[in-house]
C-alpha cells in the first residue's frame, strides 16, 4: 500500500492521511453496501453504508482530481442515508483536508470523524481508483 494517497485491490479503495497515517477504506460489503473503515491513533471504527445516491463516489473524486490547483469553499458528498459524510477543502497549495465522518448507529448518537490531509498529487490516482472501485453511473 502507497505511503499516502489511495490504493485499490479489487474491491476496496483506501485513502492514507500523508500526515499521521491514519486511513479511511471503503471495501464492497454486498451488492448495494460498502463497508466503511477509519482507522488512526487509537481508534478503529466500521459500519456498513448503501452505496450510491446521486453522483457517486467516482465522480465526486474525478472532480477533486480535476480541480488539482485548489477550489473554493467545501465539496462534499454523502451515501443515500448519510452514514458517511466526506467533505474536502483545499488549502490553495497543493492539500486537500478531507474530513470523513461515519455515522455508527440509526440514531445518530454515535459518530466518529477524522481528518486525513492528501497532496495534489495523488488525486488523479484517487480518481482512476474511484472509478475502478465504483464507476460513475
């Protein structure tokens, strides 16, 4: 697995903070599911998302990808129920602050959030990954 940026083997895309290490990872986990995974200093925690809704996953990242030398404001992208929040900003100089958060119970109560830092030079690949992983619609 890359030191940084996402890497992907047959049915799981995982991105790696290039600051701590930490590691958001989405694996398939049924037909319309992923299985959603963060993992940092002291914490590892799942839960199982529906897939889709709107523009996917794939799209979402081309995006990002496409917009390499920086944006405005916060892109950000949901799963249908909203279990898993991904939201990202760009510093203007080359990071995105991705900010991932999981949603561990229908009521809500129980969330955990994190904060992985990617280099604009792993986009393209975080894109190509995306869309090996799950092609747009």
């Amino acid at each position: 697995m890359p030191r940084n940026g996402c890497a992907v083997n047959d049915a799981m895309l995982t991105m790696r903070c290039a600051a701590t290490g930490a590691t958001f990872s989405l694996e398939r986990d049924g037909p319309d599911n992923w299985r959603v995974t963060l993992r940092g200093a002291g914490l590892a925690a799942e839960a199982s998302v529906y897939a889709y809704r709107g523009e996917t996953i794939a799209e979402y990242c081309a995006g990002l990808a496409r917009d390499w030398r920086g944006f405005d404001g916060v892109r950000s992208w949901a799963s249908l129920e909203s279990e898993l929040e991904i939201d990202a900003a760009s510093d203007g100089v080359g990071h995105l602050a991705v900010t991932v958060r999981l949603i561990l119970d229908p009521q809500r109560q129980w969330r955990v959030e994190g904060v992985l830092v990617v280099e604009a030079g792993d986009l393209e690949r975080l894109r190509a990954e995306a869309a090996a992983f799950a092609p747009p619609a």
